[in-house]
C-alpha cells in the first residue's frame, strides 16, 4: 500500500509540475482535477477557491465532468456552493486536516439535503474535503466525491500529503490572475512570451516588485531559496540585467508589471 501511495504521489507531483508551467491561470485547476480524484480513490473533484458559502462564489471541475453541472439550478448549486458540512467544520479553527462528510456527521450525512443532491446528480455517496492548508476566511479548497464506501484512512493520509501542492498551484494562479490584471491596461497579455519567461518566472518577478527577499518568495511559492534564485538569475539574464532594482526597472519599461512607487523599495536587496 506504501508503494502505491508513493506512486500515486508522483504521479500527482507530475500533473503539479505540468500545471505551475501552464500561462494561463484557469487551466491549472483544471489540470489539477483530472487527476487528484483518481489518485486519491474519488471519482469527481469539485473546486471552490473562494467561501464556501450558498449565497456566492463559483464551483468548477474537469472538463469531462463538467456536464453534470450543467443541468444544475440554482438551488442545487446553492448546495454545492455552500460546501455542507465543511465549511462549519474548518470555521470552528485552524485544523485544515482533510476529512469526510460521514466522519463529521456519522449518520445524520446521509439524510442531508446535500447528500441527496450528490446522489441524485452525481450518483455519489460520500466526500472528502481537501482545503488548502493555509485557508483562513474564506475557507478555500475542494471536494472529492465517490459511490460506495467512504474514504479509507489511507487515502485521507494522502489527501493531507498532496495539500502542499494544491496550495502551491493555487498560488501560481493568484500570481498569474494578478499579473493578467495588473497588465491589461498597459501591455499585450503575451509580453512576458515575447521575453521567453516562462510562468514560474513571471511570478517570481511579480513578487520581486514587492521587494520581498529569496526567503519571503520562497514561502510564498513554496520552494527552496536554491530554486527563487535559480528563477532570479534566469529572468536577470532574458532581461538582461544584474541586480534587483535595473530588473524591476526594466520590466516596468517593457510592461511586465506596472510602473509603481515600490521600485525604491529594492535598494539595498541585490
């Protein structure tokens, strides 16, 4: 069993690796989706990276299951959307251990409104809520659902050991989601393309306008200072520049990120 939870590790470590090389920032939960129900013995994965409430926010899934969705009305989705029993549960405090619906409730889960709704839509009887590790309010993450038994220890295990990785991935989103916005009034959504950086590269360079040091973008992106500053020195040498303050310069020249008061902020961090 050991063996096939490390397989299955790696095979989700592929598909995240796939997705933090992805441009464009809705395809990453997407990516994340086609894989992570089977590796964690599911079947559908539904995202919710805003509050899990009934009165708001989107749910999304991977593209061959998104027809399920479709025939949805909104008080289905209602119940999809306010993420029942998980968001009172991870409200109580700061625990973001994965979890199950029947572990919370026992019994009470298969005579809930929601429960009937999965199986009626999905034909699923049990979920596993994987939220990110680092969600405070709103609590943001996702639900995997299956038929039959419910979720083994093992695989919650597993659940919890992958929660690194979604968060890492749903990090590069927001980067690159902020990038896009932040570029759209003053430079072609493809600039960073015309300069060869790739999306890791973009990310790291948008937080170097923050003039946050190796460290700080490190646990911000959740890899190794050896690795931001394997990124730095690549995005140094396609702008071809030497230090912290001449790269936010010249990106801000070039329309990378926007002109803006920090770059004075970068003296002293070269």
């Amino acid at each position: 069993m050991a063996q096939g939870l490390g397989t299955a590790y790696a095979r989700m470590l592929s598909v995240a690796m796939a997705a933090l090389h992805e441009r464009e920032p809705g395809r990453l939960w997407p990516l994340m989706a086609a894989t992570l129900p089977d590796v964690c013995g599911g079947e559908v994965l539904v995202y919710k990276l805003d509050d899990w409430s009934e009165s708001a926010g989107t749910v999304g899934t991977a593209p061959d299951a998104a027809a399920a969705f479709d025939v949805l009305d909104d008080a289905a989705l209602g119940l999809l959307r306010a993420g029942f029993p998980f968001a009172g549960h991870y409200a109580n405090d700061r625990d973001r251990t994965p979890v199950t619906a029947g572990r919370v409730l026992g019994d009470a889960w298969s005579a809930s409104a929601t429960a009937r709704l999965v199986d009626e839509v999905l034909d699923m009887d049990h979920v596993l809520a994987i939220p990110l590790p680092e969600a405070t309010t709103p609590i943001t993450g996702c639900l995997v659902y299956r038929a039959g038994t419910d979720f083994t220890d093992d695989q919650l295990r597993f659940a919890r050991q992958v929660q690194p990785l979604l968060a890492a991935v749903d990090q590069q989103r927001q980067l690159l989601e902020r990038w896009q916005r932040l570029v759209a009034a003053s430079a072609p959504p493809d600039v960073a393309e015309d300069w060869d950086l790739t999306p890791r590269e973009t990310a790291v360079l948008l937080l170097l306008t923050e003039a946050l040091t190796a460290a700080a973008i490190g646990r911000r992106l959740g890899i190794s200072d050896r690795t931001v500053h394997k990124h730095i020195q690549n995005v140094y040498r396609k702008l071809g520049t030497r230090d912290r303050i001449s790269t936010v310069l010249r990106a801000q020249q070039l329309g990378l990120v926007p002109a803006s008061d920090l770059s004075h902020r970068q003296r002293g961090r070269r």
